[in-house]
C-alpha cells in the first residue's frame, strides 16, 4: 500500500484536532495532515454545551480560558466568519461556605488576565429578575463571558488551517500508530495505507483510552455521559447572562432561539458511557431532576416547557483536568481527557499543542506545559484548584 510522509499527523478532527491544525497554521507548520474518521466536529464536539468563562481556581485553566475569549471576541477578524459567539455575560453564585473561595479565585484569575469581579444580588437581580437569589451569599461577574457553537467553532478552524495548506481528511480512519522500537513514526489508515510523519498528535477525545491501550499508553480516562435539557421558560427572558448556580449545583444558558439550556453542575458521580452507544437523550429521574431545580431557582419562569433534551459524552481524567502533552513514546502528542472544559480553552489548546510540536515546551509562561503532563497521574501530582468549592470541585 501507498505510503504519504507529512511533518505532523493529528488523528482526530474534533475541536482540539481542529485547534491544533489552526494554530500549527498560524505558526507556519503547513506541512500537516488531520485525519478524521467522520467530518469534523461530527463527534462530542457538536454536543458541547458552550460556556465561556474564565472561572477556574487552576490559574492556568484560568489564564487558557482567556486566551479563548479574546479568539472568540476577534473571530470575524480571524476567521472571517461568525463562530456562533454570544457575548451575554457569565454570573457564578455561591453559598456561604464557597464565599472565601469565590474571592481568592476570583483574585487569582484576576492575576493571570481575567476581566472577573464581585457583585451584589441587587446587580444579579436586574439581569436574572426570574430568579430567586435568596440562598446565595455572593455572586461573581465576568461581563465578557457568554456562550458559543463549539460545532461552528470547529468548522472555521478547520477552515483556517486549510487556507494555510493543510490537508484535512474526512472520511479517513487510522486504526493505529506505526512505531519504530519506542518512537512513533506515523499512522495506519483503514485501506492500510500509511502515513509516515516526524509528530503525531492524537486528539481522539473519548475514544482515546483504547486506541492508545496497544501501545502500553494508558491514559486514565473515564467517559461520562452528560444530559442536557432545553426549556422555553413562557415569555421571552430579554438578555440574561449564563448563570452557574453553585447553590443547587446547575447552570443555564440563554440560547439563540429563546430557549434556556440546562445542565447539572453535581458531578460526585461518573455517568460512565460507551461513546458509541449511549443513550442520546435525557433519563426520566433527569428530567424530574430538572424540572426540580429549575423551578426551584427560577420562580419567575411564567409557564417553562420541556422541548427537548440530548446527551454527549465527557472525556474525564482523575483530576478533570486535560492531558496536553509530549509522550509517553517519542514523536507522540497526546491531547485528550478534557473533562468537559475543551471548548472555552479550545484556541489555547491549540496553541499549546503548536508550542509541544515545535519547541517542546509552552510559550506562553502562564500556561506552563509541565501542569498538562501525562506522567502527573502515575506521580501522584494531580492538577487540582487551589480554590474548591463545597459540592462543586470537579468543574472548577
């Protein structure tokens, strides 16, 4: 069979793969191929729920969710095209025991460049008037926060990287690694064929653990299974801002059709899932779940309807955060396990892929690559907010 060479593989057409090509791009590393099995942003990506806020207690979460931000502000600039971005704002609401947290975190994002402050419930009560804001003891505001289409945002990557000169495959499925003794030397297609490439880069999101699993890579992902609910609330809201409520532990979203979007922030438990046969909708004890904690928090909503729901699937590391990083083998990239954060840090990830392609470490010195690094797990060294909050340490 015919064999291609190419300077770097990235084997996964998701947002991250996307991200990646996109930012190698920008770096003028062209000599690049994306392999995707299916179309790009046709797997999780297109289920992101797509909230943009910079709230993390890891700093360098916090500073990558920036990074993101100022992409998705400059995105017509960039990409020549709207990426689905909706700039409503981002409030958090916490109860007394988190309200410590809340401060420091927020001073500590402040530290690596977040645009975040602390508000009143008099100033969260004029933009969210169907709320009931009695339980929480503090609130926190990025004005620049929102939400976005992680499916669009894949797209106008995907575009991107092309226009520099970089093949994108659809259609194109690689069922391994080709290696030479410890080091990776390219991949092997399905019509096998291969590709032969100085660095390959697996963006391969949910299904990583088994494709890396014969190579000895285990990379310790558990995929979660993530219901989402989507609700008219009666009369149109006007322009409510996303509103993650660390009380009841849910978030909600304004979305683009006057529907609200619901997620469930208590992760305790794993939903653990077969990414390629789960339930694509949400259970009945979700659904009573729901309609409990929305009615409960939002009073105000004068008739809510349930129109309908879906699900995806969360690549979950153990300590939720992702892997982006060189090795185990030589000539390999791993950009997996991203917990449910990948689409707001999506241009940053990009980019830190570029900077491990190219020079080995990050570029950027608030984003040190050593947080991201495989080997953390087997260490004993997880990456882990200095700020948690009661009942809702996972996302944070």
């Amino acid at each position: 069979m015919s064999t291609e060479t190419a300077s770097v593989v990235i084997v996964g057409g998701g947002l991250e793969g996307a991200a990646a090509a996109w930012a190698l791009g920008q770096r003028g590393i062209t000599d690049v191929i994306v392999c995707e099995r299916d179309t790009v942003g046709g797997g999780m990506t297109g289920k992101s729920s797509g909230i943009v806020r910079c709230h993390y207690g890891v700093g360098s979460l916090a500073a990558m969710a920036a990074i993101g931000l100022e992409v998705f502000e400059k995105a017509e600039e960039i990409f020549g095209s709207d990426i689905g971005f909706r700039q409503t704002g981002y409030v958090v609401g916490v109860g007394e025991p988190n309200v410590e947290n809340m401060r420091k975190s927020l001073a500590a994002q402040r530290a690596v460049g977040v645009q975040t402050e602390e508000i009143d419930a008099a100033d969260v009560a004029a933009m969210w008037p169907a709320a009931d804001l009695e339980p929480f003891a503090a609130f926190g505001w990025e004005e620049r926060g929102g939400y976005g289409d992680a499916y669009q945002t894949a797209q106008a990557f995907a575009a991107s990287a092309r226009a520099t000169g970089i093949r994108i495959r659809q259609g194109t499925t690689v069922t391994g690694l080709v290696l030479d003794a410890d080091r990776v030397t390219g991949v092997r297609l399905a019509d096998g064929s291969t590709i032969s490439a100085d660095t390959v880069v697996v963006a391969t999101g949910v299904w990583s653990r088994p494709f890396l699993a014969p190579y000895g890579v285990d990379v310790p992902i558990e995929v979660h299974r993530e219901q989402i609910v989507m609700i008219h609330p009666g009369d149109a809201l006007g322009d409510v801002p996303v509103f993650s409520d660390l009380v009841s532990l849910q978030y909600v979203r304004p979305d683009v059709r006057g529907e609200i979007l619901f997620g469930n922030s208590d992760l305790a438990a794993l939903d653990v899932a077969d990414p390629d046969d789960y339930r694509n909708r949400a259970d009945s004890d979700f659904i009573d779940l729901t309609v409990e904690k929305v009615g409960t928090r939002f009073p105000g909503f004068t008739d809510p309807a349930i129109t309908t729901s879906y699900a995806g699937c969360y690549d979950v590391t153990p300590d939720w955060n992702p892997i982006i990083s060189r090795g185990p083998l030589e000539g390999l990239v791993l950009a997996a396990g991203f917990s449910g954060h990948g689409f707001k840090i999506s241009p940053a990830v990009g980019r830190l892929i570029a900077d491990l392609v190219v020079d080995g470490r990050s570029a950027d010195p608030r984003i040190p690559e050593s947080d991201f690094r495989f080997t953390r797990f087997a260490e004993g060294d997880l990456l882990t907010t200095r700020f948690p909050y009661v009942g809702a340490g996972e996302m944070r």
